[in-house]
C-alpha cells in the first residue's frame, strides 16, 4: 500500500524536484517507510511507500531492465506469484520479488491488456519511453483511488486529490457536484467536488499521448449474469471455496496482519478463515447504548479464540476527530460511520500494518434490506400502468405520515426513480428549498436520476434485485464504501484489504440467482447458508448495524448548536441557504422530524469547504497536522 503522484507535461520541460516533493510530502500518511522520485523530459513520477511485500528491494519508481518502461503503483497483486512465473517462462527476468515489477514485465508483453490479468487492487501509472506514453489502471470494484486534472499544458495524477492541489491546481466548487453531493451523500464519478478534478472510475484505463490526446476505456463491468441452472448447493459449495481461496490470498504479506470484526456475517466470516490459518488479531469499535458492536464482536472474538481490542468512541472523541478526517478524505463524504473507521484503523494501527475486512459482500450477495423491496412492492407493480397512475396521484394527495402512503408511492414509481443506490438524501424538491442557485441550474444539470440512468440502461436484462446491486457496484460501493474504507485506514498507514471483492470470488456471486440472494424475507441467504457450520451460531441471522452512530441524539443537544455555528462560518452561505439549515435544526430538535442526516450532510460540506476552500484555514490545519 502506498501513495502515488505525478505530471507529464505536453511541452519539452522536465519537473522540478521541488514540485515533485511538495506533491509527495503531503501524502506521507500513505507510505511513511521510503520515498522516490524519477524525472525526464516531459514526465516526474513520485512514489511514497508502505512496506508490505519484499520490504527491502521494493523502491519505487521501478523500471525494467534497460529503463525504458517506469512504474509508480499503490496497491496489491494477490496473484502475483503466479504471474513472476508465467512470465519468467516467457523469458522475462527479474531483479526483485516484487508485484510491482510484474506488472511492467507483464505490460511489455500483453501491453494495456495487461490489466486483465491481474488479481488484487491497484492504481498505478506507466511511462512507455518507447511510445512516449502514459498509462495508467484502476482496479476493477475501484479499491484503490485514481484522481487526475488536465489543461493545455500538463497532466496530473495522484492517489490523493490533495498531491495536485499541492501542485498549484486552481480551485473551486463544481455546483453540479454539490447537487449531487446532497442526494448521494458522496460525489459520484467520475466527477469531483473540485471543479476539474476527476476521478478514474473503477475497471478503466487512461492513457495519454506525447502531445495530450486522452483516453479513458473500460476493461471490466461487474454486471450481474443470474444462472438458473446453478444448483443451491453448488452455489453454497462455490461461495465455501473460493472465499476462503481469497482469504489465503489477501493474507499474503511480510508484516503483521489483523481483521476488522464488527457484530455482524461479514467481518465474522474473514476472522473465521484467519483465524482457521493463524493466530490473529481483531478490532472493534462501538458507541454507547443499545447498539454497541463492541459487546457481541467481544463475544465474537472469544469464540473464534483472537486476540482482541475494542474501544468505545465517546461523542467528543467523535468530534475531535473530524478535522484531520475532513481533510483525509480530499472531498466530503457524509458517512457518518466513515468516523468510527477512522477510529478503528487507528486503534489496529497501533498492532498490525494489515487489516481484512468484510466490506462488498452486501453488494456481491445481496446484504441491504431495500434489496428486499422488490418482493413487497410486487403486488402493486403487477397492476396495469394507468391504474398505478391514478393510486400515485391519490397516494400524493394523502398528509404526510398517512398510513399505508409511503408504500403505494413507492410501489407506483419506477425502481430507475425511487432507488438511486443505499443514500438518497435530499429530493430535488428539497434542494430547491436550501440551496442558493439560480432555479434553471438546479432543473438543467445532470441530477441523480440521470446519473443513475447510465447503469439502469445497461442493466435492463437483469431482475430487479440484480439491477438494485449494479447500481450500487457502480456508485455507492466506490463513492461511499471504498472510499472512506481507503482514506479513513491510509490516516494510519494502515493497509486495509477487502477479501470479498475478489475477481475469482465475483464470477461465483454473479452467476447466483436472485431467489438465492433474497430469500425467506432474508438478506444474503445464500451466503448465510454457505456460512453455517463455519462461524458462531449466534452471528448467522444478526441484523446488520454498520457502525450506528448515536448522531440524532447527539444533535438535540448542545452539539447541535456547535455545528450549526461552524456551518455558519463555514463560508458555504454562497451555496446553501442558512435560514434552511436552521428550520431543520429546530425541527429535529422540536421532534417534527428526524433532519440528522440531512443536517449532517450540510455539515461534512461545510467542513469541507473550510479545509479546502477558507485559504485562512490551511496554514492552522496544516500545523495541526
């Protein structure tokens, strides 16, 4: 695991070893073990690195053997070892025992179609001295981050968006992106909350010629491909194998390694494999109440016999937090759990340099229970389309709270409609009401039911159930998931692997039917199956929890009246109406509703926009660092 950065220039003129530096140095959370630079004309790679594989011979930029074709990478290659062999066979010879250098010998012989083979998760860049181009690759669920700007005169790329501010990049807000933003609760890709910063999406390439002519194309889709002749049995079988396979995998390295556990299936099923290999180590962490995960993972732990560490996040460890993880995560992201991985990562980072987690295997099988709408919306969706027409229009007349209102809307409009991933924020009704935009904008850019649309209309062959996991594939597993999972673990220098996010281990979970993913009322019950007789019986049929954060409660009280004054300070009154933030906050408060999320929303911007975009507040922040 490591950070990566870089331009290349479409002009004769080689970068400074100072620019290089600044882009590197801000990034040294993601490898505080070594650091590296080469330059030539036209192109500066820089490379900062967390030991993990062949701890003394992997410096980074790499070459091969006469230099012609360079390297920086932040990631891993599970199948590597496979890969070293394969290609000395083919009469490649290697000076290190690095993945890094598979993936030059492999790009000089398979060239851009290299990513195709590779097992793991990455972002890096290649220069082709030969064909005097770059390349560059994202893994294919986007585990790893990609970020890149380009104008007339150069191009920029870094694991972190904050190596090409450092750069000198210009900033300022994409309006389009905070639209989005407040429906998603992340900015979706390939776009940035920084006008002109993007992001390469998952399972792309980039690649760029002497002269600045780009191309992006698409090497991997995780569409769903239900098989009905799959037997439940062989799915159960398939699901056994080839988890454990990618456990044995991602436990390659030569530092010590450890295992989220949280109280539900997932990180129980990745500790239980570990811990059927070696002693390990796990890590928790909860919130006071009735939902404190710390108390079943610590039941968890004793019957897999881990060594464990947990911890309870009281609110002020939560806030004292927030603005070292706002400016970790380069773009808001309003998660509110992204801060008990922060806290989580930091307590595992004081034991191990490797953590295993259980994150995608809701996505793969089918784990959110608005998987389970399809089912109960059935009855309604069968009636003929003028008849639903009529009930929406009666159902829109009801008061709000009218029992039974809420299910005929949501049965009478379409799924590409009512579900655009697992967050949806504010309507465009509401964004009307609190953002401080010129009501044209707000009707005529790319909102989230067009944005969704792309991944809608790929997926038409798909049942619903299947449609809903590809939606979140493309959008709320990178956006929100991976991305916190990669900034809130790299704050630590901590390298967090995901087993279930697995080539080998996708192609069984697309062949699987949906009546197996969703079943008996059932999140996940094939899997739930596969898992009998492997982990602790009292951990099959938990409901899932996701770090829950108390943060309504938190609200009511003084806290509110904290936050409220850091969004009126935040210098967000340009984009967000203050007068509606403060109805919300009555209202929660009132109990005329429930706003935390929405407020919290607003929030993380605000935070966001004091970091990055409040210039006063750099030179404090950076010190505070």
């Amino acid at each position: 695991m490591c950070g990566i950065t870089g331009v290349m220039y479409f002009e004769d003129r080689e970068p400074s070893r100072e620019l290089l530096t600044s882009m590197i140095d801000c990034i040294v959370h993601r490898g505080p073990d070594d650091s590296g630079f080469w330059s030539d004309n036209r192109i500066g790679l820089g490379f900062r690195r967390l030991s993990i594989i062949d701890i003394k011979e992997g410096h980074q930029p790499l070459a091969n053997e006469d230099d012609s074709v360079w390297i920086v990478f932040n990631g891993e290659i599970y199948n590597y070892k496979y890969l070293r062999d394969m290609l000395q066979n083919k009469g490649h010879v290697f000076k290190t025992h690095t993945d890094t250098e598979v993936i030059v010998h492999l790009y000089e012989e398979y060239g851009e179609a290299c990513v195709e083979k590779l097992r793991g998760m990455f972002g890096f860049v290649i220069w082709d001295k030969r064909q005097r181009k770059l390349f560059g690759a994202r893994d294919q669920f986007g585990i790893k981050p990609f970020y890149y700007y380009k104008d007339n005169t150069r191009f920029l790329f870094g694991s972190e968006i904050k190596s090409l501010l450092a750069a000198g990049l210009p900033k300022s807000v994409k309006s389009e992106s905070l639209f989005n933003y407040l429906t998603f609760q992340y900015v979706p890709e390939p776009d940035t909350m920084f006008r002109d910063v993007h992001k390469l999406p998952p399972g792309h390439t980039i690649s760029l010629s002497y002269d600045g002519s780009l191309s992006i194309k698409r090497y991997w889709d995780p569409m769903l491909q239900p098989d009905e002749s799959l037997t439940f049995d062989d799915a159960v079988e398939q699901i056994r194998s080839t988890l454990r396979d990618s456990v044995i995998h991602h436990m390659q390295s030569d530092v010590e390694r450890g295992c989220f556990l949280s109280s539900g299936i997932d990180s129980t099923a990745i500790a239980t494999m570990m811990r059927s290999i070696e002693p390990i180590r796990t890590f928790s962490v909860g919130f006071e109440g009735a939902n404190n995960e710390t108390l079943i993972a610590r039941q968890t732990a004793q019957a897999l016999d881990t060594e464990h560490y947990d911890k309870v996040i009281t609110e002020q460890d939560y806030f004292a937090t927030l603005p070292r993880a706002v400016w970790h995560q380069d773009e808001p992201v309003a998660d509110p759990s992204a801060i008990a991985l922060y806290h989580v990562a930091q307590l595992a980072r004081e034991h191990v340099t490797v953590v295993l987690s259980g994150e995608g295997a809701d996505e793969l099988f089918g784990g959110y229970r608005i998987y389970c709408e399809p089912q109960s919306l059935a009855p309604i969706e069968r009636l003929p389309h003028g008849v639903k027409r009529m009930m929406h229009a009666l159902a829109r007349l009801l008061p709000a709270g009218f029992k039974g209102r809420g299910y005929v809307l949501r049965g009478t409009t379409p799924l590409e409609e009512r579900f655009l991933g697992n967050a949806k924020i504010f309507t465009e009704d509401m964004k009307a009401d609190i953002v401080n935009a010129d009501r044209e904008l707000l009707r005529s850019y790319r909102n989230p039911i067009q944005v969704a649309k792309t991944f809608y209309d790929r997926s038409k062959h798909l049942d619903p159930v299947s449609r809903m996991q590809y939606i979140d594939m493309n959008l709320w597993m990178p956006g929100d998931i991976l991305m916190k999972a990669d900034k809130m673990t790299m704050a630590h220098s901590l390298e967090l692997r995901v087993p279930f996010l697995d080539v080998e281990l996708y192609e069984v979970s697309r062949r699987i039917p949906a009546k197996f993913r969703i079943a008996e009322g059932t999140t996940k019950y094939v899997f739930r199956k596969a898992m009998e007789g492997i982990i602790p019986e009292f951990i099959l049929n938990r409901p899932k929890l996701g770090f829950p954060v108390p943060m309504r409660d938190w609200m009511k009280g003084q806290r509110g009246s904290t936050i409220l004054e850091q969004i009126e300070a935040s210098g967000i009154d340009d984009y967000i109406r203050m007068d509606s933030i403060r109805s919300m906050l009555d209202g929660h408060r009132s109990g005329k509703g429930d706003y935390a999320r929405r407020i919290w929303t607003i929030y993380m911007f605000a935070l966001w926009h004091s970091t990055y975009m409040k210039e006063e507040n750099r030179p404090a922040l950076a010190h505070a660092l």
